[in-house]
C-alpha cells in the first residue's frame, strides 16, 4: 500500500478551444513528474503550446496494461503522475480505465482536474430534459448491431447521448430516423470551434438535414435523443382493453399494442399478446 504523497492525477483537456484549458491544469501538467497521453505527438503539441516541459509516455488501449504496471512503479518510487487524452475528460470513451482502477487498487490517491467533456457540453446546450441522462458512448460501427442498439435503447425513458465520427454521422442518421421516428434529435457537432452548431428536430428529418449541406457532416458530433415519454403507473385508470378496442380498427396490432402500452404503462408484450386476442 502506498503512503507517500504520490497522486495520479486525471486532467481534462479542452475538445476544441484551447482556452478552455483551465490554469490549475496546466499548474498540474508542469508540477508532475509524467504525463501519460493518449498520442504523445498530439499532445506535444498542447504542451509545447502551453510551455510545459514535462516528459510525456504514451497509454492507449494497445499498451494500457502494460503502462500501468510502469505508472504505478513511478508512483511507489514517490512520483506524482498525470493522464491526460487527446481532447476532453479521460476515461469518457478515451483510455484510462485500466490505469485509474490499477493505481486506486494500489492504494495511492487520484485526483481530478475537471474540465471539458463532450457529452456534457452537448447536453448542456440541448435543450432536452438533463435530470436523468445515459451516456451511450460509441454505437457500434456496424449497421446490424448499431440498429439492434437503437432497438433496444427506443424504450429508454433517460435523455440518450451519445458520440458519432464524421464517417459514421450519415448512417447512423438513417438508422436513428427509421429507430426513433418523430422523437427530437439535437446534433451537437464541432463544439467550442469555429464552425460550433447545434441543430434540433425530429429524427426522421435528421437525413435530409445533413444531406442538405456537406459541411454538416463534417467534424466531431454529439447526438442527443429524447427520452420515450414516461409511461403512467401500471393500474392507471385507462383500460387496455378499452384502449386497444379503439386502436384496432385505425392501426396494425402491434402499432396498437406500441401506442396502447406506452399509454397505460403495462409491458409491450403484455399489450401485443391482448391485441393478437382482441383481433381474433
Ligand atoms: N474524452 C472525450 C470527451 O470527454 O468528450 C471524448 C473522446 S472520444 C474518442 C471523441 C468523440 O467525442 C468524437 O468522435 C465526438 O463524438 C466527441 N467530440 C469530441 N470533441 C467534440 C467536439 N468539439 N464537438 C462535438 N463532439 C466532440
């Protein structure tokens, strides 16, 4: 266990605009004796910027284990340690995990220096509901597992958020209007830079919204998804029977069923297998 005063500190670093880099960052950037960066060339860049001359070794996810063995030795041996990515919050869809665990296993302390996140910085600015949130990350790069995703996630009642490459934005676009219907979107792309947007409106339009202008797909994106609206408590007054009675004859059984159960809060099954009675 460790009982100097050795610290692994976790530094965000800005996710555009460099002056939103924050002074105590940089104070603790120089006083360090490491810096473990995702791409030790791109924060070179940051650093050089900033005047800290504080040696660099890389950690990312190809050597993170490795690294952290070597980051918690320079800790035993009474160093002060800083990680740092290549934009934003460490460990937010950015390496770090493996090394933070790791060092809090060992004993010593770890400490943050919060700053700018991109998850947070779209939320912010969304205009969606921030109380209760789900940070998605990543969706899966391929079309089959990404759909599956969204699938899952159409019943999430949380505010979604999540984080898309420029390559990706189109595809997955499509897949959010054909998931997500009518449900908001805000795409949130190159925050804090020069050409900052941050656009709302239904999912199904998202497509034709980007199709419309080729820069729109370009950059870093945050999308942020309403959440389903809140079913009311099972054993409401709304009769599913009666509900799904007046449903069959304007829509298909399991639309009925969707619309039935969101309304009276009972579970989709439950509400597709009455229908399939009803209807017979
Ligand atoms: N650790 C970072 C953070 O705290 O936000 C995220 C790193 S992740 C590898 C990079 C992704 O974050 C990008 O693909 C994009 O989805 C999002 N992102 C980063 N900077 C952004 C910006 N300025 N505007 C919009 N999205 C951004």
């Amino acid at each position: 266990m460790a009982s100097s005063g050795a610290t692994l500190w976790v530094v965000a670093t800005p996710i555009g605009n460099l002056e939103d880099f924050s002074p105590r960052a940089r104070e603790v950037l120089q006083s360090v004796a490491l810096i473990a960066a995702e791409d030790t060339r791109h924060s070179r860049r940051l650093t050089g910027h900033l005047g800290i001359a504080t040696p660099l070794v890389s950690l990312h996810e190809h050597n993170e284990i490795a690294r952290t063995r070597e980051i918690v030795e320079r800790l035993a041996a009474g160093d002060s340690v800083a990680v740092i990515s290549d934009a934003g919050t460490p460990l937010i869809s950015d390496p770090g995990y493996q090394l933070v665990s790791a060092v809090r296993a060992a004993g010593y302390a770890v400490l943050t220096v919060p700053g700018p996140c991109a998850a947070i910085a779209a939320l912010s600015v969304a205009g969606l509901p921030t109380d209760r949130f789900a940070f998605e990350g990543f969706l899966p790069a391929k079309a089959g597992p990404r759909r599956q995703r969204l699938a899952n996630l159409y019943d999430e009642t949380r505010t979604l958020v999540c984080y898309e490459s420029s390559h990706r934005i189109a595809a997955t676009a499509a897949d959010l209007a054909a998931v997500f219907g009518e449900r908001i979107v805000v795409v949130a792309r190159e925050l804090t830079k020069l050409h900052e947007q941050s656009a709302s409106m239904a999912a199904s339009a998202l497509p034709d919204w980007l199709a419309a202008d080729g820069n729109r797909r370009r950059g870093e994106f945050v999308l942020v998804i309403a959440g389903a609206p809140t079913p009311p408590a099972p054993g409401s007054d709304v009769s599913l029977d009666a509900l799904l009675a007046e449903l069959l004859p304007l829509a298909g059984t399991k639309k009925a069923a969707t619309i039935a159960a969101r309304l009276t809060g009972v579970a989709r099954n439950t509400a597709y297998d009455r229908a399939l009675a009803l209807a017979d």
